[in-house]
C-alpha cells in the first residue's frame, strides 16, 4: 500500500522533489524509502503515460513532459515534444502556438544545467521557436474560446496586443540567446 501511495506522489509531482517539498510532501515521499531504480522505472512509466495522453487542446500532458525534460535533463524527449507540437501545430491558435514557444524556449534556457544537453537538438528547438514568433507575428491573431478564458486575467490590454508584446519579447530574447 505505501508504494502505491509513492507512486502517487511521485506521478502526482512527476517526480519533482522540489514541487513535493514546495507543497509539504516531500517528507512523505522520503519516508518510503523508494530506490533510484524505482524511481528510474516509474519516470518511464509517467513518461508513457504523459506521451499516450498528449492533446493539443489539453497541454497538461505536455506540460509535464517539459517539466520531465526540464527537472530530469530528459532531452530525447524534447524531440517527441517538437514532433507533437509541429504535427499539431495547424489546431493551435496564436495563443497556443505562443505558448509552446515559450515552453520550448524555458527549455533551452534550464538546459545550461545539464551537461549532457545536446546542442544539434537546442539548435533545432530555436530555430523552431523562430518560425513559430514569425507566425504569429506575420498572421492575425486567433484566440479561440479556451485560450480567451486564460487571457481574462490580463485585462491591462486587449489580448491580440497583449499576445504581440509578449511575441515580440519573445523574439528578442531568443534572438540573444547563445546555445
């Protein structure tokens, strides 16, 4: 029962013992006394899971891969992340596509923790980023129903300015991005 309820955790928090620390359940976990090994084997099970589970308009799947890669220095996965995002990238909005942008930059940026990041596939990733910031840029910008919900919170501009600043930001940091 008690492994049960470590795989729990360790899924709930995808492995991340800083966000079970940060809520108060690291000790817990600890107190289980998993081994590494373990843990090896249910990080591949939760990254099974999150990748069979991967939707567009549902990034929470997504979201815990690039927190995999990002936490654990997972980079084969950032390959499956570029394949999902590019084979889906005609659904996504402005906002989403914006997003995905952003996620995939905050990847390059941790990856400087790890030694091991491979520089062809960050060199690739921001070469991406750049198509996706000259897209939303150089076509109307589309918010659909879902992404204006989440945007209702940044009411000091109208969201199609708001969605641009925020591109334009994006570009520039990028652009003085070394890899």
């Amino acid at each position: 029962m008690s492994e049960d309820r470590a795989k729990e955790l360790f899924f709930s928090y995808y492995g991340n013992e800083f966000f079970m620390w940060k809520d108060g359940d690291l000790d817990e976990y600890k107190s289980y006394n998993i081994s590494k090994c373990q843990e090896l084997h249910w990080r591949g099970e939760l990254i099974d899971k999150l990748c069979s589970e991967l939707e567009v308009k549902h990034s929470s799947s997504l979201n815990g891969l690039i927190l995999i890669i990002n936490y654990f220095g997972e980079y084969d996965l950032l390959e499956k992340v570029l394949y999902f995002i590019s084979d889906n990238y005609g659904e996504a909005d402005s906002f989403l596509k914006l997003r995905y942008a952003e996620e995939l930059f905050d990847i390059i940026e941790k990856s400087k923790f790890h030694e091991h990041a491979p520089e062809y596939t960050l060199l690739e990733t921001k070469k991406f980023i750049i198509v996706i910031i000259n897209d939303i840029l150089s076509n109307k910008i589309k918010i659909s129903a879902e992404s204006e919900k989440i945007l209702e919170f940044n009411r000091d501009m109208p969201n199609e300015t708001y969605l641009v600043v925020r591109t334009q930001d994006l570009l520039k940091k990028i652009e003085f991005y070394d890899i």
